[in-house]
C-alpha cells in the first residue's frame, strides 16, 4: 500500500519501535525523564538555542509559541495560509485572546514585507498591540530563502517584535539547502519542530527557544493537559528519527522529483514542479480527481481527491514505487477518456 496524502501516515519501523521499547524513562513532569531531558538537550544544542520543549503536536508547540510570546490583547503578524493561522482551530485568539492579523502568501511562500511592515500597529488604545510575525518552513513544500528570514528578523527589530518560525519541516529546509538547523533557526526567538511528517514519528514536536520562554512556555503546556509522563518512549522514538531519519528526506526529495517528471508526461495532468517532497497536480474536473482516485485506490495507492491535490513522498514510499504509481495515474486517466 502506498498512501501519498501525507507524510504523517508514516508507520514506525521495526528499529524504531526496539528503540522505544528500550528507552530508560522517568516521569516528565518531575523532569525525570532521561530520555526526554537528553532530546530536549539535542535538539537545543543544534538549533542553537538555550532551551527545549517536547510536546504532542505540532499544533501544541505553536500554540505554546503564541501564547508564550503574546498576552492577551496583542496580535500575532501571520499568513492566511500558514498553519499557525488557518489549520489550528483558533488556538491562540480562543485560548490565549491572541488577536492574528493575517496576510496573503506569495505564490514562493513568503509574505509581502513591505504589507507587514504597513499594518504593525502604532501604540494607540485603540489598537491591539503587535507582538509577533510568525513564519513558515517549508510552506506547501517550498523552502523559503534564507535571506527573506533575514530581512524579516531586520523588520521585526526595527519594531520591537518577536520572529517565530512553524519549522513543521524545517529538516526538509535543511536537507534540500544544505543549512544546519542552526543556521535555518538563527533569525527566529522561537521554532516548532514536527517529527511526525517525513522524520517518520508516531507523535512528537519540539519548541526551541531562551530559557525563559521555554520556561513560560512549560507552564502553558501543563495547563493545557500536555504534560505526559514516562514519554520517554516517545523521545526515543525521536533520538532514532534524527539518528537515522534526517539524510534520508534527500530521497524522498529525489522521489517527488522523480514522480513530477513522470506525471508530468500525461497530457490530462497539469503537474506544477516537485517542491521538497511534495508535488502538486491539477486535474481538469472534481469529478476526474474523484474517480482516478478511487481508481488508484483499487491498486492500494491512496490519493486524496481534490481538484488541485498534494502528493506527499515519506518513508512509505519507496524509490521503486515510483514507476508503479506513475504507471497507475496513467492507467486511471486512460480509463476516463
Ligand atoms: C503538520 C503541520 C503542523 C503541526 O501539525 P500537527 O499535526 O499538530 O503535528 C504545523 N505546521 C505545519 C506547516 C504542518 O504541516
């Protein structure tokens, strides 16, 4: 079976889970967890910055970011299409009061600096108060240039505020630039790191950050229910990931290559360029997207079935079956016509 969704579908292996099992753990919330005090400590140390958090989710550790940075009444600067905005039920304003003041993203992932700047809000009580320009890596795929981050931390120094970046795939940034997670971190007070997506985790994300908001940070996350106890194994599950998982996204980025340029030889495809390792591809009708997917489906290979629809290369998804899959796709659209 070979599912291209997502990369979250990704199913623990044989090693990883010995690893788990193996794990010496301790009961987190009193801190006594080895295995969990030793990821937080890596993923710290090559990030470049002070302190770590583990939590649940992606979701968590962007909402511990928003809350940690913003009180009640001040606003976060943030795509429409960023996660941190559209895709986390509403954390931040229905928890936190966290006012977002979203903007349109940019066809490569950015947003318009120049838009930002315009609606930081001058100090007047009839305003919220700016505190925070969130950003994503890597957005729908596409790495964001490191020298855009740079000018966003320019702009948010000339204003007081502070830089968090949703770092969900921040690994597959890395790979595909050849920057270290510090150097992709260094602009930003704050990164939230997935290792559910293509490092191949049952569950997990870390929030790096300076000692005190990691510390604000801990606080928001008992309160919101996410202290867990002997969570070692998860960590575990972590260590293994980066031990064993990082170098490998090259191949899922060969995959996604390799998947766009054979797609993009069926003339009912418009296949936009592979990105990481995610391909975008658009079919003429709703009605087609629905039925090469359920065509597919019959060949164990699980599509989604929106018009313009995401193929995620991961872990699951072997060199090998590329050729299969695009032989598929073919199959599935020659059917229709
Ligand atoms: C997946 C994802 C997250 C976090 O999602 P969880 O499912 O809560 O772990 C955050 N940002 C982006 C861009 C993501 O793709």
């Amino acid at each position: 079976m070979f599912d291209l969704r997502s990369d979250t579908v990704t199913q623990p292996t044989a090693a990883m889970r010995a690893a788990m099992a193996a794990a010496p753990v301790g009961d987190d919330v009193f801190g006594d967890d080895p295995t969990i005090n030793a990821l937080q400590e890596r993923v710290a140390a090559m990030a470049g910055k002070e302190a770590a958090l583990i939590a649940s989710s992606g979701t968590q550790t962007n909402l511990l970011a928003l809350l940690s940075h913003c009180q009640r009444g001040e606003e976060y600067l943030v795509g429409q299409e960023y996660h941190t905005y559209r895709y986390e039920a509403g954390g931040a304003p229905v928890l936190g009061g966290i006012v977002p003041q979203p903007f349109e993203v940019s066809s490569d992932g950015t947003l318009d600096l120049a838009a930002v700047a315009k609606r930081i809000k001058p100090d007047d009580p009839h305003f919220p108060i700016t505190r925070l320009l969130a950003l994503e890596n890597t957005h729908t795929g596409k790495v964001i240039p490191q020298s855009y981050m740079e000018q966003a931390r320019q702009l948010v120094d000339q204003h007081g505020l502070k830089l968090h970046l949703d770092g969900a795939r921040v690994f597959n940034a890395a790979v595909a630039t050849g920057l270290s997670l510090a150097e992709l971190s260094a602009p930003f007070d704050s990164v939230s790191i997935c290792f559910s997506k293509g490092l191949g985790t049952p569950i997990g994300s870390v929030l790096v950050g300076d000692k005190a908001f990691i510390k604000r940070a801990h606080r928001w996350r008992k309160m919101l229910g996410g202290g867990m106890r002997q969570a070692g194994i998860v960590a575990a599950a972590m260590h293994h990931a980066l031990d064993h998982h990082v170098a490998r996204l090259a191949e899922d980025h060969d995959n996604a290559a390799k998947l766009a340029a054979g797609l993009s030889q069926l003339p009912q495809l418009q296949v936009e360029p592979a990105q990481t390792n995610m391909v975008y591809i658009n079919y003429g009708s709703a009605a087609v997207a629905k039925q090469v997917s359920e065509h597919l489906r019959k060949q164990d290979i699980v599509v989604g079935t929106a018009q313009r629809l995401r193929l995620v290369t991961h872990l699951g998804i072997p060199a090998t079956a590329i050729d299969g899959i695009v032989a598929a796709f073919k199959e599935a659209l020659a059917q229709l016509s």
